[in-house]
C-alpha cells in the first residue's frame, strides 16, 4: 500500500510537471505496465484529481482544471527556491505581484518543515530587497501567464501592440519563450505577417484570444536567447550604434551596463569591447559618458567627432566660472 501511494503522488508530480503525457511514458517514467497507469489514474479520479484521457495514437493524459489546487509536491532545495523566488518576486517587473507573493510565502512557511521553515526565515528575517522607482515598466501577471501557456502549449497568439511611439498594430505570433530581465519582460515569437523573430516588450501587449491552432515549434532564433535579446533592444531598435573598448575587465563592466543596455564582449584580463546603441549620437555621448569609467570609441568615428565636441563645450564652460 505505500508503494501504491508513493507512485500515486509521483503520477500526480509527473502529471502537474508536464501538460500532456502518453501512457507509456508514464509507465516508463513510473517503472509499471500502461495497465497499472491507467488503474492510478482511475485512483487519483476517485480523490477527486480531474486527469483528462484522450484516446488513439495522439492521445495521453492531462491535468485538468478542478475546484481545488492539487498539492505541490516539492522536495527540499526545490521549496526552498520557490520562497527564494516569492520572495524577490517583486522587483521582477510584475504589476501587483508584491503582495501576492507575500501571502503565497506565508502559506508556504505553513506547511513547511522545522528545517527548512528555519532556512526561509533567515531568508526573509537578513535580505532586503532594492526596489525601483515609480517609472519601472509592469506587466500584468495575467498577461505573462497567458504568454507563458501559449509559448507552453504551442498555440498561436493574437494580440494588439503598442509601439514606442504609442502606435498600436494587430499581431499574429507562434510564441517561442519569455525572457525576463531585472526591469522588464520580452516575448520572443516567430511573427506570422512578417515570416521573421521579432522580441515584444510585454507590458505593451494585449492579447485578443481565442488563441490557437496549435502549431509544430520551429528552432529558435538563436541558441542564447538572453544574448539575443540583449542585442535586439540595446542595438538592434535604434538608428545610432557603437563599439567601445571599455577599459575595465569584463566582469567589472558588467556591474555597470546592464542587458538593456548593451553587450558585453571580453578582450583581454583588462579590458573588453561594448556593443551598444541610442536614439542619436548625441544620446550615445550622454550614455558613455554616464558609464563612468575610461573608454575608446572603435566605431563609429562619428561618436569621436561628438564627444570631442562636447569636450570644448564644457570647457569652454569650466573657463567662465
């Protein structure tokens, strides 16, 4: 009987981990025949769990949606990382998630165990989070969820976006992946009118369901997809772009330029190469100089022209003081 119990919340593990299942990779999974799968399913029903069934070759098992929550099933370093996740969750760029995340880590700590009730204390008791100002750009959970289920499920998406300028197109996606940085998130997807990968700034989508058909995933645009968007909204968006030879060891520089912002390329134990990108050339001058620390401008040499322009602007300023 306690083994029949054991790969009974192991199913349930399985099933919550992964939206579809076929039988035999659940027996694989579990070390039992397609029979004894279907015999715990028809267990986990009876408890009240809703796992779907479809029939045939494309078939296979599903958790469905019911009144209550199945239990999570975490082991140690797992639960301690969703505390560790609920606990920064707000300084991650999702509106109203903040107190959200409070009340989910309190009920949490409920259920944990001595010892780890003890490790997520101290975390929460010795960590202080450094939240941004007012103008930090939010997403919506909702939206994100809705994202991530498509990108998930491999089903079309239909959503209005609005521009930097403000201009708002309709948009036919097949989603690929969500990428967060500490300040915003991007939906990476191959955009259907254009037959190309473009990157969406998530809090400006709004999405149009229903959604679908679902379609087969295609490989991604790149194999580092944080490095591809890194490159896409520090470069790729603005008509003014640069390489600098910052002269600072690449782990130094990456303290001071974040993946907004451009990216980073090592040289050498002192040095590394920035690639980056602004409205204009006098923009760039403003953003160099603001990283605080010396430089070369490899390219263009029309970035050198504005800065030694600036220079004699402000000294011919510093002489009148």
């Amino acid at each position: 009987m306690l083994e029949t119990s054991a790969r009974l919340l192991r199913l349930l593990s399985l099933l919550q981990a992964h939206r579809d299942w076929t039988g035999s990779d659940l027996a694989e999974r579990l070390g039992v025949t397609p029979r004894t799968v279907r015999r715990d399913v028809d267990r986990l029903r009876e408890l009240g769990y809703p796992v779907n069934a479809s029939p045939g070759t494309g078939g296979g098992y599903q958790l469905g949606a019911g009144a209550e929550l199945p239990p999570l099933l975490l082991d140690d370093d797992e639960a301690v990382a969703v505390a560790v996740g609920l606990r920064t969750a707000a300084g991650n760029g999702v509106e109203g998630i903040g107190e959200a995340s409070v009340r989910a880590l309190a009920k949490l700590e409920q259920v944990l165990p001595g010892r780890l009730r003890r490790r997520v204390s101290a975390l929460n008791e010795f960590t202080v989070p450094m939240l941004r100002g007012p103008g930090r750009a939010t997403v919506d959970p909702s939206v994100l969820t809705e994202l991530a289920s498509a990108c998930r499920d491999a089903e079309r998406l239909r959503f209005d976006y609005r521009d930097h300028a403000g201009s708002v197109s309709r948009r036919a996606v097949e989603p690929h992946r969500l990428v967060c940085t500490e300040r915003r998130w991007y939906l990476v997807a191959w955009d259907l009118d254009r037959g190309d990968w473009r990157t969406f700034r998530a809090d400006r989508i709004e999405p149009r369901p229903p959604h679908g058909p679902r379609f087969s995933p295609r490989p991604g645009p790149a194999e580092d997809l944080a490095a591809y968007v890194s490159r896409g909204v520090s470069q790729g968006v603005y008509a003014a772009r640069a390489v600098l030879r910052l002269k600072v060891p690449a782990e130094a520089a990456a303290a001071i330029v974040g993946p907004s912002q451009g990216t980073l390329e090592p040289l050498d134990a002192e040095s590394c190469l920035l690639r980056t990108g602004a409205v204009s050339l006098d923009v760039l001058v403003i953003h160099v100089m603001l990283l605080g620390c010396e430089f070369e401008v490899v390219e263009p040499p029309e970035l050198a022209d504005r800065i030694r322009a600036a220079r004699d602007l402000l000294g011919r300023a510093v002489e009148k003081m």
